[in-house]
C-alpha cells in the first residue's frame, strides 16, 4: 500500500492530533490535575478542551507538512528524530518556559520538570508512531532489501 505525501500529511497530522489530544487529556486533566491545581493552573473543569483541540490540530497540520519535507532525502530515523527533536525544543521554549515565565505557577521548577516530561513522552509516542506509519504506507521509507 502507497500513499502521496498529501496523504501521508494528513495520516500525520490525524496521528499526531489523536495521540497528542489522547495523552494531553489523559495527563493534564486526569493523571496529573492535582499536582497542576497545587501549582495555580486552573482546575480541570475549567479547560478549554475546544481550545485546546485547535492548538493540536494546527500543531498537526504544520508538523505534518514540514515532515513531508524533512524526510525527503534523509532517511525516516534521521527525519524523525530533526522533526520531533525541533517540535520538542520549539514547544518547550515557548510553552513550558514561556509559560513559567508569565504564569503563577509555584513552584515554577516543578512545573518545567513536570512539562518537560510530558513534551518529552509526547514526541517520544510521535515519533514511534511516525515510524510505524511511514514504514508501512511510505516507500521512502521502507527498509531497502540488501
């Protein structure tokens, strides 16, 4: 089975938009809430799950454009690990830091530990996904016979 890199996009973005919105909920609104309330982030009953939801989803659209791009000639390792390791590296700065830095959260060394975590397993989940995919539905990215 082949798909274009129109496609591939979508599957990306659609991948990213399911695992990132599963574990986001999962982590910020079940696993980790209290911890979150302690440190002045707002109760889980008043998030914004719609709002949230638009984040990924542009999130989704742009890592899975860029990825059609960065996997051309790199091979699917490489690419992943420049696409999730940019993704982590941008988000942590502007997320996690830049929330830190404007937000009450107390104490803020807790909250970039705790984000920095979640960023982290996120794009670790990501990027085990891209690579399932993209070895199935991709032929750039099949393992070529010796």
């Amino acid at each position: 089975m082949t798909f274009s890199r129109p496609m591939l996009a979508l599957a990306d973005a659609v991948l990213y938009v399911v695992l990132t919105l599963g574990f986001a909920v999962v982590w910020h609104l079940k696993l980790f809430a209290p911890l979150y309330v302690s440190l002045n982030w707002p109760s889980p009953e008043d998030a914004d799950v719609p709002l949230g939801f638009v984040a990924i989803v542009t999130q989704a659209i742009i890592l899975g454009v860029l990825f059609q791009s960065v996997v051309e000639g790199r091979g699917l390792g490489r690419a992943i690990a420049m696409l999730c390791g940019t993704a982590f590296v941008f988000l942590w700065s502007s997320h996690v830091i830049g929330d830190a830095a404007k937000c009450g959260f107390l104490p803020k060394s807790t909250f970039v530990a705790v984000e920095t975590l979640y960023l982290a397993i996120q794009f670790v989940l990501f990027g085990v996904a891209l690579a399932l995919v993209h070895r199935w539905l991709d032929p750039r990215c099949r393992p070529r016979a010796s």
